[in-house]
C-alpha cells in the first residue's frame, strides 16, 4: 500500500516556466487529503519549496533540499543537516577566484548568501521566491555557518571548466551541473536517496511503499532507491532507462496522470 509520493520540482512538478499544472496542484491535495504524504525532493533551498504549497494554498509538507543533504518533517523540524566541511568550504571557494564572471550562492540551512546581489541574484530570487542575503562568505566561515551547498552561476563554458578542475580538486565534494549555466557543490556523501532513506526510516515507512517522480540525471539515486519509480516524459532517454515507468510530461500534467493511473487518487 503507498504511504508517501515522492518528486522532484523543476522538470517534473513544474512545467518548464516554473509554474504547475491545475491537475498538478489537484494531485498534491489529493494525496494529502488522503491522509498520504507528498514530499518535494530538490536541489532548491526550503524557502524556494515552501512558496509553491504557499500558492496550492496548503499547508508545508515535508521537504528534502539540497539533493538529500537538509530534511525538513511537515512541522519544519530538521532531522538531517549534511554541511560541507570547513576545510573543503574554505578550500573551494579559494579556488573558485580564479575564474571571472561568476556568481557565487552560498547556501546554509534556510538561509542564501550571496556577496553582492547582481542580475543573475535576483533573477533566481524572482523565480523561487526566496530572499538572499549580503554577507561575505569568510566571515561566514568564521562564524561556524558552514554550507549545505555552493551554487555558481556562469557561462557554459566557464561551468564545464569549473565542474571538471574543481570536480578533480576536490575529491571528497560532488561538483556536477544541473544546468549548462548552473554548478552545484555539495558533500559526496548527499544525494537524493540518502534523504529519503532518512524521512522514510522517521516516518516507519518501506521504499515499497513509495512512488518517486523524477526527469534527470540528479533523480538518479532515488529512481535506483524506490521500485516504484516514474520518470517524465520530457526527461532524457538514459532517464527513461533508470525507471520501472514513464508518465506524461511536466507539463501535461504527468504525476497526476499516473497517480490516477494506478488508483492512488
């Protein structure tokens, strides 16, 4: 019997201009009328998820941020807080100076640094919803406010440079793009499935009794997790391969598609 639905946002639940289908919106409420769980599974800090049940018109539900490495129960309790170490923090950040034309985001439990707030800032403000904060990143250090994640935001090909020297550099970080403009820097151990096997195991549940919607290669780890894993049908064909199905796409409304599918709404 299905507990609790899994998804990823960006690529899944929401359509490619950043806002959910109608059917989409249905879905969510219907799982947690329910009395289900619906949990969003993200690289998106919590205060860029907690803005689209906001607008739902619901209450927050649990949240998985930063890929598995920030767990939040519905009641915004923190049961798992993965940082990047102060060592490696202070490291890759030296580092990152050797390049131009960058935008760095610092990113610490429910808060987002950045060191001046350009255009690429408050264009990732305007479309999460959430605000970013001016403080330099070595007093941060100081202060013990370690990282959850750096995000860098630059040109393709200063991003493919830095995913491979810094990804080569830093051995014990997982430095990968999630887009061709976007970098993100978390610790190696975090990944999508190590944050549900958190809120599963604090829940009581099975990953039998899950169904978890992803559409892209950071989805990887929680559609090998969870036997019940739906991939969308605008995620890439290698995708495709990783899940048990495929439903519509994101903007077709596809998790609601499927959820009717199989009786579960």
């Amino acid at each position: 019997m299905i507990k609790i639905i899994l998804s990823d946002i960006d690529g899944t639940f929401l359509k490619d201009d950043k806002n959910f289908t109608d059917l989409h919106a249905q879905a969510l409420k219907s799982v947690v009328a329910k009395g289900l769980q619906f949990v969003f599974v993200s690289a998106r800090m919590p205060e860029a998820i907690y803005p689209i049940t906001d607008k739902i018109g619901m209450n927050h539900t649990p949240v998985i941020s930063y890929g598995g490495g920030l767990v939040l129960t519905a009641d915004e309790e923190i049961i798992f807080d993965k940082k990047i170490s102060a060592e490696d923090a202070e490291g890759i950040l030296a580092a990152m100076s050797h390049w131009q034309d960058i935008t760095i985001n610092y990113y610490a439990g429910r808060r987002w640094f950045v060191e001046a707030i350009d255009g690429r800032v408050q264009f990732e403000m305007d479309i999460t919803g959430a605000k970013a904060e001016v403080k330099n990143f070595g007093a941060l250090l100081s202060e013990k406010i370690f990282p959850n994640k750096i995000m860098v935001i630059c040109e393709p090909p200063t991003c493919e440079e830095m995913e491979r020297e810094l990804g080569r550099k830093f051995p014990a970080l997982n430095v990968v793009r999630s887009a061709p403009y976007l970098l993100e820097v978390m610790d190696k151990s975090v990944s999508k499935a190590t944050g549900i096997e958190v809120l599963l195991k604090h829940y009581g549940f099975t990953v039998d009794e899950a169904i978890a919607f992803g559409d892209n290669y950071n989805d990887t780890e929680m559609l090998k997790l969870i036997p019940q894993s739906v991939v969308m049908a605008n995620a890439p064909d290698a995708v495709k391969k990783l899940a048990a199905c495929v439903t519509d796409s994101n903007a077709d409304s596809g998790i609601y598609t499927y959820l009717v599918k199989v009786g579960v709404i």
